[in-house]
C-alpha cells in the first residue's frame, strides 16, 4: 500500500470507524488553560485547576450524554485528572463506550513576509508525546490549522505549510496509535460569500490530500475536521440547506471515500445553527461516502457554562442543557433533529 | 467554485454520467493509423482507409451492441467517415444512444534523463482542435499518459509531468464542451508484484487529483481510465477478487466521489479475464460511490478481429463474436458475469505486448 505498514493498523482503522457511528459524535473539551480562561471570565469563575477540574466532571457525568458520544477531546491536563470520587476521567469515558481523544498541536506562530498568516506548532518529540498519550488510554489525538480568507488570503506558502504539518503530525500519530483527526480550519472571519468559501475549502482539503498520501498516512484510520462551507461572518446568512449542499460538494470533491468520517468543526456558529446545518447534511440526498457528525467545543457547551456559572447548585442544571445540545447534535448525525420546541 | 465557470457545466456533467450507466461502458475504438495496422497485419489484412472504415462498420452495426455500450472512442479519421451506404458513423453511434468520443493525444515522447519514461504530448492548438470534434459530434475526449514501474520508477519527474499534462489536458476539453477521460496507465510489464502496483497507482492518481484540482477542473464534468491493480506481467498472477479488492482500496483512497465514473483499461489482459476481474469489482462488498465500468479496445475487439480476418463473409460470425464480448460486459458491470460467455478464438489468449506504445 501507499501507506506505511504500522502495528497499530487495524486499531486505527476501528477506532476511526467508531468514531462516525450513527448518532454519535465528538464533544471538544481540549481548552488549553488560557482558552478556558476566557470561557470562565465570562461566567465569572476562577482559572484554577480545581474549577477546570469540576466543569470538566460536570461535562463527563451528565446522565444521558455519553452515549451520543463517541469521542471526548481533552487537554493534557485533563488526561491526567479524576473526579472528585478519585475515577480517572479516562476510565469514566471507555466506561461509557467514548474513546478519549488528545490535544496535541502547541498553537499557531505567525509565517514571516505573510499578511498575518500561520502555521501550527508542535512537532518536536511528537512521536514521544503520543506515546505518553497512548499509554494514558488516549486513542485519537487532534491538531488545528488555521487559514484565513482575504484578497490574497490563503497563501501558497500558507496552505502548503498547513497541509503537510498536519500530513507529518497524522503519520506520527499512527506510528504511535492514535487516530490523528486532521483540522484545517478555514476562518469565518471575512466579508466574503459562500462560492469564496468553496474555492478556497476545495484547494486546501486538495492541499491536505495531497500531503498526506506524501507521508503514507492511512486514510482508513483518519478523521477529517473542516469548517462548514458558509459565507463570511460579514456577509449576508445563507439556508442550511444551502450550507449543506456546497459543503457535502465540496467534500465530494476532495475527501477520499477512505476516509470514515467527516467531524465537522462549529466555529463561530451558535448552538442551534450548528445542529440545523448538521442536519441538513444528514438530510442531503446523493453521495456521501462519509459519516457526517461532529467536533464541538462552544456548540455543545455555550449553555450548558452559562447554566453552571462555577455554583455546585446549578450542576444538574447545566448537564440537563449540555444534554439538550448532546441530543440535538445526535439527532442530527441522523438526519431526524426536528429543532428547538420554543 | 474550485473549478472555472463553463458554459457547458450540465452538458459535462449529463454526458459524463451516462457514460457510467448501469450495463453500459466504452469501446475503445481509436487506434491510430499506425497501431490498426499492427492489429490487420496480424490477421493479413492491407492497411488502407477502406478496411480501417469496413472493420469499423462491422463493429458499429453489430446488433446489439449500442445496448452494452455508452460512448465509443475513435480517431480522427473515423470521426469523420461513414458506413458503405454513406451514414456519419457519429449520426448511427447517436441514433443508437452511444456518446462518440475522440482520442485527442499525440502520443507519447521520452524524458530525457530519465530511464525511458514519457510524457504525452498534445497541447498545441488543442482548444481550436476540441472545438472542431465538438462541431463533428464529439461529446468526450481520451488521452493518454503512460507511467512505468521499475526499481527506480515512477520517478516524481514522470508522475508530476504526465499528471499536470493530464488536468492541462482536460480543463481545455471542459472549455470545448468534451467531457476528458483522464487516463493515467500504468503499465503492467515487470515483476513487481501487486502491493507495488497498488503503492504507485495511489501515488500517481494522488497526484492526477491534485493536478486536476489546481488546474480548477470539474470533477463531476470527468471521469478516470485506470488501470486494475495487478501484478506485474512477469509475476505469478492472482485470483479476480484480490484484483478486486487491492483496486478499489487504491480508489477510495484516491478518488473522490464528485467523479461519476471510472473506466477501467484493460492492458495486457485477455478478453475473459478483463471481464471477469471487472466482474468481481463490481460484485465487491465496499464503499464504492463511483460506477465501474469498461473502456476496452483489445479485450472487446481481440476475437472480433481473428473472426473477421478480413473477408466480408466472416462479418456475421465476427459480429457473434462481438456481442458476446459486449454482451459479458455489460453484464460484469452489473456483478452478474457468470463466465459462460461463447469464448470466440482467442478469448484467452493474453493480450500483453510488453513495452505497449499505441
């Protein structure tokens, strides 16, 4: 084959699979600690490793959520932390039949000579890491690229960057067991329309192809995280249908029908939206070789933080609406969500 | 869009569908004046325009055959020639709901510093030539690249210039209205066996895409004659299904689903045993979101031609022979081919010439 021959082959290609079971998707609970600083400023509670600690619990043990789950993205810190009760967060996730997943990129710098572009960081004793993680029970690992739309925006030298960090970070990550989700985000950012946004989706998921049948990655045991194909945050909105149809094309036109599945990122995309943009594309009639679910971090906790805002009394609260959001995104992944009752 | 804006976008995209209809593919009929002769001369046959124009006649009024097939390919000459009792060949291939095709390359040309390896030539002047076929009744376009396998083959010169030529190839066919076959062969002389072929053919269609992708060709506008993945010429052969399943593996990694079509060539196979690895590509339990088809010229014409050897009355068992081939086809692109075909003289008989330059 064209790609390498890992001991991890089959593992990869079922947790892969796994991943795009019907009705299930993945909750991104992999903040940094600065991130989720921001999350918490906003909700007027402390950056403290306990408080990171307790959302994190909050989230893990809502009744009724792991199972429309598949996957749970975490930060380091939080692959190494239990719950009050002393359980190791991993074990609460396999217990529920969802794969741990891992954070494993260090944050974007800045490409010299570029207006404001960047690559992603963090490739250096990589393979080390991931074996760590591996030990630690994490099965999936995830690294963000980021691109962004403007009148010379995505570059050559932007998009080729990208591509082939992410193409060296996924064969890295299958050397080492772990199936690499690859997430070339494309910004929302940007007055541009909708047929912008497919050009440039097009070119970059072609870019990323591209590079990983370069570094021997097996598809089978990837996943895919791109942005929806929508119109600038500037721009006049578009239907879901509409979103649905130029996205489900763009990726026909770019994505291998190896890969399993396709994990959609939320963005800047409110709770709802996401969920009515899922599923339109479950709902799409014509090919689509490709689980179409999700990869949520502000999507399925928007709410659910607001409901908490750091007090124990409001817990049940906020796992009640994280499994609203859970739910829907569920529904979604089947075509079936029917949106919000009020 | 990734691709351009065209006029012709629903057309490319309608014809390019038919082309891959359930039990229907192409026959490949457009060798050129040189290699037709090689084909005559190997049933003592004259090369002369009116047996070239006789043999195509025989196959393009067989009874039948228009139902196993979708698109014919031919060359220039044929394009433009009639049947004895003065019928365009494209008004009968239209009439009998058959897509004519024209093969548009101009051969293939060393690159020098390499180890023998080509690329295809054929750009010049090829919009006002598509144009052209276009107005004659041309609704899709052939051209192709070659690519060997050897212990330092394919090198990144002779993938990146034959995939590149290719998108060139076909964004200038999409502005003419021509639907491009993209036909990337990688030859089956060597002893390589079956994993190597599948490495270089997930190489070398990896690269077609992106080329494809950069020069903004509609994909859904295309479709993609590639070989089977098999062993090399000179090692032990393999069972149809593991043919079946190191191909389609090599697809789904490389080919993505906006392409309505692939249409396999048969290179060096014989007449069966394209049709049944065909088979058993379609009977294969997969992700397959492209139909499988045929694109063949020896392995529908082999045993067609021995039937002929010329003489006008050998036409009706030639055209027996024919539909047969035709008939075991259509049906492989169904999954339903049960081998129990009448196999014609030669049926059999390996069609490998090695080193193949058409």
């Amino acid at each position: 084959m064209s790609s390498f021959k890992s001991k991890y082959e089959d593992e990869l290609i079922a947790n892969a699979a796994y991943i795009g079971s019907p009705g299930k998707g993945i909750l991104a609970a992999d903040e940094s600690t600065g991130t989720i600083g921001k999350r918490f400023a906003n909700i007027k509670v402390e950056n403290n490793e306990s408080n990171r600690r307790v959302l994190r619990e909050l989230l893990f043990t809502a009744p009724g959520c792991l199972e429309c789950l598949s996957g749970v993205i975490l930060f380091e810190e939080t692959l190494y932390q239990k719950t009050a009760a002393g359980v190791p967060f991993v074990e609460v996730l396999k217990k529920g039949g969802v794969l741990p997943g891992i954070k494993v990129d260090k944050g974007t710098v800045e490409l010299p000579g570029t207006n404001g572009e960047t690559t992603t960081q963090g490739l250096d004793d990589l393979g080390q890491r991931c074996k760590k993680y591996y030990e630690a029970g994490a099965r999936f690992a995830k690294w963000r690229a980021v691109l962004k739309i403007g009148p010379n925006e995505p570059s050559p030298l932007s998009i080729h960057e990208n591509a082939y960090g992410l193409a060296r970070y996924a064969v890295i990550c299958q050397e080492n067991g772990l199936v690499p989700i690859v997430e070339p985000e494309i910004l929302v950012d940007g007055s541009h329309d909708i047929a912008k946004c497919a050009d440039v989706t097009e070119r970059v998921l072609a870019a990323c192809y591209k590079a990983l049948s370069d570094h021997h990655v097996l598809l089978e045991g990837t996943l895919l995280k791109p942005n929806m194909v929508t119109p600038g945050s500037d721009a006049p909105k578009v239907a879901a249908e509409v979103i649905a149809q130029h996205t489900v094309r763009a990726l026909l036109r770019t994505v291998p029908a190896a890969v399993p599945a396709i994990v959609f990122l939320s963005g800047g995309q409110s709770e709802e939206e996401a969920s009515v943009n899922l599923n339109a594309m479950n709902k799409l009639q014509g090919k689509k070789p490709w689980s179409l679910t999700f990869s949520y971090g502000r999507a399925l906790q928007q709410s659910t933080l607001k409901a908490w805002g750091g007090k124990d009394e409001n817990i049940a609260k906020a796992q009640a609406a994280l499994l609203v959001r859970c739910k829907a995104n569920s529904e979604a992944t089947l075509g079936k969500y029917q949106g919000l009752l009020w | 869009m990734s691709s351009f804006n065209n006029k012709y976008q629903e057309e490319l995209i309608a014809n390019a569908a038919y082309i891959g209809s359930p039990g229907k593919g192409i026959l490949a009929a457009d060798e050129s004046t040189g290699t037709i002769g090689k084909r005559l001369a190997s049933i003592s046959v004259e090369n002369i325009e009116t047996n070239r124009r006789a043999l195509r006649e025989l196959l393009f009024t067989t009874p039948g055959a228009f139902d196993c097939l979708s698109g014919v390919i031919l060359f220039e000459e044929t394009l433009y020639q009639k049947t004895a009792a003065g019928k365009p060949f494209v008004e009968l291939l239209k009439e009998g709901g058959v897509l004519p095709g024209i093969k548009v390359d101009k051969g293939t040309i060393e690159l020098a510093g390499t180890n023998g390896e080509t690329t295809t030539q054929g750009l010049d002047g090829l919009g006002q030539r598509c144009q052209k076929y276009y107005e004659a009744g041309a609704r899709f376009a052939k051209w192709r690249a070659v690519i060997k396998i050897g212990p330092n083959e394919p090198s990144e010169l002779a993938i990146h210039e034959n995939a590149y030529g290719l998108a060139r190839y076909a964004v200038i066919c999409q502005e003419n209205g021509l639907v491009p076959i993209v036909e990337p062969e990688i030859l089956v002389d060597g002893s390589h066996d079956i994993n190597k072929c599948a490495e270089v053919t997930e190489r070398v269609l990896a690269a077609c895409y992106k080329a494809l992708n950069d020069h903004h060709v509609l994909l859904e506008g295309t479709l993609l004659k590639p070989n089977m993945v098999t062993p090399g010429s000179d090692s032990p052969k393999v069972a149809p299904e593991v043919i079946a399943e190191y191909t389609i593996k090599a697809l789904q990694r490389t080919v993505p689903a906006a392409v309505p079509a692939v249409v396999f060539l048969s290179g060096g196979q014989s007449e069966e045993q394209a049709t049944l690895n065909l088979n058993a590509m379609n009977k294969f339990k997969g992700k397959k979101p492209w139909a499988l088809s045929f694109s063949f010229g020896r392995a529908l014409q082999q045993s067609t031609l021995k039937a002929w050897g010329g003489k006008d009355e050998n036409i009706k068992k030639a055209q027996d022979a024919f539909i047969s081939r035709c008939k075991a086809n259509s049906q492989a692109t169904l999954g339903t081919y049960k081998g129990d075909s009448t196999l014609g003289e030669g049926a059999s008989e390996s069609l490998h010439v090695k080193d193949y330059k058409y």
